[in-house]
C-alpha cells in the first residue's frame, strides 16, 4: 500500500512540475512575441537567449518570405518577369551588402551603449546610422532611376525586358532607402534588446506585401493592372509604411533606443567609426555571396541537371539556415550589451550557451535532411536525374551542420563586440582561399565529380568554425572599443 501511495505522489509530483514547466514556456513565449523590458546583462541566462532568439528567428523567415512572395505572383507574368526580377536583385545585392554592414556596426555600437546604460549615447549611434543609411542610398538611387533600363540591357537582358519591364528597376533601385532603413533600425531595436519589435515590423511589411501585390500587379476593381511595374510598387510600399512605423515607434514608441531633438545632430566623428566598422560587414557578406557564385559555375562543368539539383538543395539549405542566423544574432546582443555593462566574462559565457542551442539546432535539422532527401526534393521536381542530384547535395553538405552552427554563432560574436575584420579575413580564406580551389581539384582534378564541391563546403564551413573559435578564445574582442 505504502509502495502504491509513494507511486502516486511521485506521479502527482511530475505532474505539477510538469504544468509548472509548460507555464513557464507558454509565458516566456508570451513575453518574446508581446517584448520584454528584461535586462540582458542580468539574470537567466537561459531566458535572456529564449527572449531575443525567439523574434529574430521569426523575424529572419519574414525577410525570406517577401522574395518568395514576389516571385510567386510575378511568375504568372512569364519568364521575363521572371528573368528581370532576378536581375534587378543581383543589381540591389549591393543594397543587402551596404544594408548589412551597416547593421552590422549599428548593432556592435547601439548594444555597447545599451549595456553602459547609456541611452543618450544609444540615440546619438542610432541617428547616425540612419543618416549614413539615408545618404548611401542616395548614391545607388539615382543612377538606378537614370540608367535602369542601361543597366538591365548590360546584364544581358532581352530588348522586351529593358525597353517594356525596366520601370521595376527603375523602383526598386530609386527606393532602396526603404531596404536600408528597414535593415537599419531593425538592427537598432534588436540591439537594445527590441527583439519582438524588430519582428512585428517585418510581418506588417510582409502583410502589406502579400496584400498588395496581386491587387496591383492584376488589378482589382478601379486598380489598373500595372504587371510586373505594380510588383515593386506593392514590395516598396510595403517596406515604406513599415519604415514610417519604425520612425514612429523611436520617437514615440517609449522603448530603450528613443530619438529625440536632442539626437538629431550629425556627430562626424560616430558616422566614421560606423562606417570603419560597417566596411568589414559589407565584405563579409560581399566574399560570402559572391563564393557562390564560384560554385556554380564549378558545378555548371556537370550539366544543367547537376546545377538544378544543386540550387533547389542550396535554397532547401539557406531556409533551414534561417533560424540559425537568428539565433546567432542573439548572441551578438549579448556581447554587446554584456561587454558595455563591463562583464566580459558574461558575454563570453552566452556565446557558448547559444553555441550550444545552435548546435542543437542545426544537428536536427541535419540529421532529418540527411534521412529524407528525395521527400524534401520531390516537392519541387519531378525529374530523376535532377532528384538524384539533389539528394547527392543534401546529403552530403547536411553533414557539416553542426560545424555551421557553431560558425554562424562565433563569427556573429565577433561583429557583435564590434570586431568586423577579424570575420572577413576568415570568410576570405574560408571561401575564396580555401573552399573555391579545393572544389575545383576535388570535382575535377580528382574526378570525384560534383560531390567533390559539397565536400569542399563541409571542409570550409569546418575550417571557418574552428579559426573563428580560436579568436574568439584568445579573448582580444573583450579590449575593442566601439
């Protein structure tokens, strides 16, 4: 009777605890969507990752969503639609360049001041992007309205696509300001630890986006249709009220980044330790995307079947990235704002605590695109040659997962204490250096064919890791001053 009735109260004891545990999620759940007024530099540090990694997962699947959105309905007009949206965003990969670099140093400069609980000093960073951010913009935007149709025409597009379609390029190049905005305080709400803001910004653009864009690209009612012209218009409008509503929110919004009269004031001296930081963002993510490109045309040698494959396997890869990368951006906040509060030693201890849920993270995702390839392949085509080649990519590039996630984590700490040299160095050798030649013997030099460029990936993903571990183990980000 005694062994029933200890059987009982321990079951009784799980339960509880049990209900206990779901509530605490369910509320921290809550608190990571609605915001949260914790301070970072304090506390749990289980919570603090849960707060800011939640959002900025979220918020990174957004920014996904608004190019599939537009290529959706834009599809429907024929392949030069097609062919001229994909253009113009090889034109405005600069813009997401510049976009993140600035980010970049936004972020390492607004989370010190944050965690020194200096929020005078946080709203004079924050201004001083933005202006950067605007005047830049300037510099793309208006030989993009000019030369829109030249610029089209010199990509190689047909005479139908520059003389007749050239009116998005001309939008999306004159509107960049709102890409560079958005990106740019963004960074600002995310680095004061505005995670969930940040968040709710993006999913009002994409609702105004995915509203927007059939009404104005087939019309609807007394709205003419405006083809493939009304796509950029819906995207930037889109952005635009949501930028107007970021402006909102920092002179309004009663958060931790606030600008007042007070701020609106060019300090020179802050524009150019933003832009000395902001350069080694920008060719991070230039040397990254632009190894691609290297790849691509290694795989081209094998077919286009070869390529296909590749592409629908590196699109698969980048979306289950996504989460990752907002992870990673958590631990940049972190470092920020620990290293401005002087606890060097918490911000060190939530880098590896992130590491771990990314690890985690990226272990499952792997593990399951390891298992079931041809299911994930299948559901973009039907061709077996193109299938087998997929599968070959998922596979074998799913099998570097771990070392991504640890990278992606490392290298953000890095940016984050405002260290964004040391990254590009090691992107450039990682990449250009190390994974471009090694693909090309491996494929071709050694006959392994096309798996031999996925080995190469996992080798320089691998050999990014483990370098950007060894920096941040020698502890000299801990000394930069931003």
């Amino acid at each position: 009777m005694n062994y029933i009735y200890r059987l009982n109260l321990k079951a009784a004891s799980l339960m509880l605890i049990s209900k206990q545990k779901y509530k605490q999620i369910t509320t921290a759940l809550k608190e990571a969507f609605a915001g949260t007024d914790q301070d970072f530099t304090k506390g749990s540090m289980r919570r603090a990752i849960f707060l800011l990694a939640v959002p900025m997962v979220v918020e990174m699947l957004m920014e996904a969503i608004f190019a599939v959105v537009d290529i959706f309905f834009v599809a429907k007009l024929g392949a030069d639609a097609i062919a001229t949206v994909g253009i113009t965003e090889s034109l405005i990969t600069i813009v997401y360049a510049i976009a993140v670099g600035l980010s970049m140093a936004t972020t390492a400069m607004v989370s010190r001041r944050i965690g020194e609980k200096d929020k005078k000093g946080a709203g004079r960073a924050a201004f001083q992007s933005i202006i950067t951010g605007i005047v830049v913009s300037l510099f793309i935007a208006v030989p993009g309205i000019l030369f829109a149709g030249d610029l089209l025409k010199a990509m190689g597009a047909s005479e139908n696509m520059y003389s007749e379609m050239s009116g998005y390029t001309t939008l999306m190049l004159g509107g960049n300001v709102v890409i560079m905005l958005l990106f740019i305080i963004n960074a600002i709400f995310r680095s004061a630890g505005d995670a969930a803001i940040s968040m709710r910004i993006l999913i009002i653009a994409n609702a105004l986006n995915i509203i927007l864009d059939p009404i104005l690209i087939f019309g609807w009612g007394p709205i003419p249709a405006m083809g493939i012209t009304g796509a950029a218009i819906a995207t930037n409008t889109g952005r635009g009220l949501a930028v107007i509503y970021q402006f909102y929110l920092l002179f309004n919004g009663n958060k931790r980044v606030q600008l007042t009269l007070k701020n609106l004031r060019i300090h020179f001296e802050t524009i150019r330790q933003l832009i000395k930081l902001s350069l080694g963002g920008i060719g991070q993510h230039l040397i990254a995307t632009s190894s691609w490109i290297g790849l691509v045309r290694i795989i081209s040698i094998f077919g286009s079947e070869a390529l296909a494959g590749y592409t629908i396997a590196i699109r698969v890869i980048i979306f289950s990235l996504l989460p990752a990368w907002g992870i990673s951006n958590a631990a940049a906040t972190l470092v920020g704002q620990n290293l401005g509060a002087n606890q060097p030693t918490r911000a060190a201890n939530s880098v590896w605590s992130v590491a771990k849920v990314n690890i985690i993270y990226m272990g499952i995702v792997g593990v399951l695109l390891y298992l079931f390839p041809e299911i994930i392949i299948r559901l973009f085509t039907n061709d077996e040659v193109i299938i087998s080649s997929g599968i070959s990519s998922l596979r074998v590039i799913s099998l570097g997962f771990i070392f991504y996630g640890l990278g992606m984590v490392m290298i953000q700490s890095l940016n984050g204490a405002g260290d964004t040299i040391t990254p590009t160095w090691i992107n450039l050798f990682s990449f250009w250096l190390l994974e471009i030649p090694l693909a090309y013997i491996m494929s071709i030099q050694l006959n392994i064919g096309e798996p031999g460029v996925y080995y190469a990936i996992i080798i320089a993903e691998t050999a990014m890791a483990l370098i950007a571990v060894w920096f941040f183990r020698r502890g000299k980000w801990k000394l930069k001053e931003v």
